[in-house]
C-alpha cells in the first residue's frame, strides 16, 4: 500500500484496512492538531486509488470486511468520486460489511441527507468526527471553522441518513479559564447531537502546534490531572445522550472510562467522585503510559 506521510485511524478500526484516499486535512487549522500539518492537502488520484485496492486485493484476497478510509477528511471528496471508492471496493471485496470514514462538519453540511443515503447505500456505516468542544468561545479560539449549531446540523444529517456517528471530543481544550464552561456546552452540544459513541480524549499540547506557542507564552494553560477528571464528570453528570457508548480509554487519558449511558451513568460518576476526592495519582495512568 502506498501510503504518504504518518496515517491516523480510530481505535476501533485497528482491524479494518486502511485505505488512503486522500492526504492530509481540507481544514488543516485547528492550533491544537499536530496531525497533518506537514502535508498539503490533496486528493489521491484514482489511478493511486485504484493501484492500492488491487494490492489489498492481493494482500488479503477477498477476506476484507471492514475498510477504512483516511487522511484527516476523506468525506470532502465530491460525491462521485467517493462513489466510485465504494463501488469499487464493493466489486474487489465481496464480503464487504462496513466503511468507516473521517468526516469534519463542514465535510458533512457539504452532503444533502440523500447524499448521505446514498453513501450509506453503499455501505458507509460510520463517520467520525471531532466536536472538540461544544463552547463557541473554545471553538472560535482553536479555529475548528465552525460554529456549534453547524456542528448539531451535521449531526442530524448524518442520524437521518441512518449512518453511526462517532463523535471526539477533548478534556483540557478550553484552559484552566473555561474549564467548566467547556465541559458543559460540550455536553449541551453533544446532547443535541445524540451520537451513537463518544470518545472523550484528552488534550497534549504538542510542540510545534500554535498552541504550544500559547502556552509558551502564558496565554494558555491546561487544567491538572484532577481538573480534567472533573471536565469529564460534569460532561457525563450533564448528559442526557440515549443510548451512547462513552469512551475516555484512549491513551492519552488519566483514567479510562467505557460506559453505556444513560445506564452506567450513576456508576461513573462515583468512581470519578472517589478519584477526584482522593487526589491520589496512583489511581490515575502515568505520564509514561500517555501517548496520542
Ligand atoms: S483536528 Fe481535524 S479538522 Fe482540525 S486540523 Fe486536525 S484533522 Fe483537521
């Protein structure tokens, strides 16, 4: 496979192959991403496209069952383009059973909900895409290019074409200063999204991105490992999400939460009460142990 530059999936596709359609990120902005921001945003072209599914092909033969498509926003591709990628992913691996993709909000309003039935048609059973943070104020400072009614509006197309939605969101990306602020409208945000999962991450300040230069210079600092353990107890205190999968168990997080909600709702909160009440840095994953 030919791909360009470091590739990104989520977790949950670490079975699926990963097929690069499209080199790094149409927004390519966001002051906390360090992601794509050594490569120049472009489309692959199909015959790439095409040269990389005919050497899965003979990778793997026809056992592919799940297929992911990267870099940072592979939905912005003009819809029959992105429709060939399907079809001929469907022709080339007849066992087929879902594609995820990385898709931004303003990849999505750029799709009608017939479009996104009809992606759906061809087996797109999941996007995954970052909230961030549900606080305009956070938005508009980390310049994720949209506003949070664009992001529930992305939301809503994307449930009505019956896609999953699997929503990211960041502890720590509103500072010490708009710590709660940020927990809460990310909540109030996500409640009007109703995503099918969550996955709460939390913020590194890399170098090399313009926030680390912010924090550099003192305009930015990031909450204490036990402010951002209460970031992500007023988030799940606040939810009213119906039947959402809720994960914190990614690396870069002090204490990994998995929960169905509302059900597992009470639980959570009293295990993070205990933490947080017992400022006991035994209980929480090492420095050593985060990564993104
Ligand atoms: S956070 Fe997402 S939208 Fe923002 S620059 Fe990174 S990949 Fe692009």
């Amino acid at each position: 496979m030919n791909y360009e530059g470091l590739i990104i999936r989520p977790p949950s596709e670490a079975d699926s192959l990963i097929l690069q359609v499209t080199v790094g990120c149409s927004h390519n902005r966001c002051t906390f991403c360090p992601a794509y921001k050594q490569k120049q945003f472009r489309i692959k072209s199909e015959k790439d496209i095409r040269c990389d599914i005919e050497q899965a092909a003979r990778m793997y033969g026809d056992e592919v069952r799940r297929v992911f498509l990267c870099d940072g926003d592979p939905l912005i591709m003009p819809q029959e383009r992105l429709i060939e990628v399907l079809n001929l992913l469907h022709q080339t691996f007849p066992k087929l059973q879902r594609i995820g993709i990385y898709g931004n909000a303003k990849s999505i309003l750029r799709k009608s909900i017939e479009e996104l039935a009809a992606l759906r048609q061809k087996k797109l059973g999941i996007i995954y895409m970052g909230l961030e943070s549900g606080d305009p104020v956070v938005l508009d400072k980390v310049q994720k290019g949209v506003v949070p009614e664009q992001m529930i509006e992305a939301a809503r197309r994307v449930r009505e074409a019956t896609i999953k939605l699997n929503v990211t969101v960041l502890l720590g990306l509103g500072g010490r200063e708009r710590s709660r602020i940020h927990a809460q409208e990310t909540m109030r945000v996500l409640n009007k999204m109703q995503p099918n999962h969550v996955a709460a991450l939390t913020l590194m300040v890399v170098p090399g991105t313009p926030l680390y230069e912010q924090e550099q210079r003192g305009e930015f600092a990031l909450p204490d490992k036990f402010e951002l353990l209460a970031e992500l107890r007023t988030m799940i205190a606040e939810s009213a999400l119906d039947n959402c999968l809720f994960f914190s168990n990614h690396a870069s997080n002090y204490f990994p939460v998995q929960a169905r909600l509302p059900r597992d709702k009470d639980k959570i909160i009293r295990a993070l009460d205990a933490v947080i009440a017992s400022r006991d840095e035994r209980c929480l994953r090492s420095e050593f142990m985060r990564a993104l």
